[in-house]
C-alpha cells in the first residue's frame, strides 16, 4: 500500500498519452485509415462480381508486381464460403472463381478458372443473392483484405464506406474502376460481362462539317 503513489505517479504519463491519442491522431478511427490497416496484402482485389448470370462468379486480380500466394484464401458471402486450396496469382494477374466453368469462360477464354465445388472447398450456402449482398475477399488468416456490397444489403461496418452499390441486374456484372485502397460504390460500375469500359475523355480536333448525303461521298474518299 505504500508504493500506491509512486505507482500511480509512475503510469500518470502513459495515462494522459492514452488519453490524448484521439486527439493528437483524429484519423486513427477514421473508416478509411481502417481500411488500410485491415489489409495484409491490398494488392489482391476484387475487380468484378456477376450474381445472376447463367454462372456466378468472381474476379479477383494481382495489382502489384509480384506474385502473391492465395492458398488457403476465401470468397464468402457470409452464409458460406468458396475456400481456394492452392493458388498463386501471378503480378498483374487474375483468377476467376465460378460456379461454371465452360460458361464464363466463353466470355473471357483465356483466364485462369477455379469452378467450385469441383475444384474448391464450399464450406455453408454460397448463393449470391440477386437483390443484394455482400461478398469479401478474406485470407488464410480470415482477415477481410477487400468486399462489394450491392443492392438491398443493410450491411454498416468498418470494411465499406458510404451506400452500397445499386442493384446489379441479371445478366449484368459490377465491375471494379478504381484500384484505390476504400470499398465505396463509386470504385465501381455496372456493365454487361466481358465489355470494355473506358472513362469520358475530351479531345481536340480539327473538323470541316459537310452535307449528307449531297457531299459525303466525295469528302469520305
């Protein structure tokens, strides 16, 4: 009982250090500084999601240079799970996760395909809801390393920020256009599977305007 003071006189300092850490780091709980911290390796991304297709699938893709091993990885929609065996995806590299294979692979033939079950443990129900869902990217830790959440998902937490993206229509995908580290809807589109998608550009050109169909053949050739 005699060394009480000087015990509390001793953590008194670490007590105002805790105390002003909010302050002195006000972003230290922000959703964005949580997004980053969460992610062991954010280099492997979700790129594109398609939930009501003749075939679901995913895509996942390497941003980074150099190979990153995904065994022991998962896709789950928090009903069940796709847990991928053994897999490395190459720099720059993608590997589609679809519950067909032949199908998906008309779309994109010259992708890497895992098609579960038959080649992936499914652990639960992994349905893609068509109205709505989430679905994350986890590690072999079960760390959350990347997420969409679509639709009519009432999902809030750390791993997305803002409203989740509208409804993804059948037939259709939502597809990734920002490699940037936060989860939000406006990393993303919706698009029909397997077309291009470029941003709006503006471009300066010198034209000379003509009538059609009087003068078009003589100023086409």
């Amino acid at each position: 009982a005699n060394h009480f003071p000087f015990v509390m006189r001793g953590l008194a300092p670490l007590i105002i250090w805790v105390l002003l850490l909010p302050v002195l780091l006000p972003g230290l709980s922000s959703p964005s500084l949580s997004l980053q911290l969460r992610a062991t390796n954010s280099n492997v991304q979700l790129i594109e999601v398609c939930p009501d297709f003749k075939t679901e699938f995913v895509i996942a893709q390497n941003v980074g240079n150099e190979p990153v091993n995904i065994s022991g990885w998962s896709i789950t929609d928090g009903e069940g799970s796709v847990i991928i065996s053994s897999w490395i995806i190459e720099g720059h590299g993608r590997l589609i996760v679809a519950s067909n294979r032949s199908t998906v692979s008309v779309i994109y033939p010259n992708e890497e395909v895992i098609e579960y079950p038959r080649e992936a443990t499914v652990k639960g129900r992994f349905t893609l809801a068509n109205d709505g869902d989430e679905i994350w990217l986890r590690n072999g830790q079960n760390d959350t390393i990347d997420g969409l959440v679509y639709g009519s998902s009432s999902y809030s937490g750390a791993f997305w920020i803002g409203p989740p993206l509208s409804k993804i229509p059948q037939g259709d995908v939502a597809r990734r256009i920002s490699s940037g580290e936060e989860s939000k809807a406006s990393n993303w589109v919706i698009i029909p599977p397997g077309r291009t998608h470029l941003e709006q550009a503006a471009f300066e050109v010198i034209a000379e305007p003509f009538s059609s169909p009087e003068n078009a053949l003589a100023r086409v050739i």
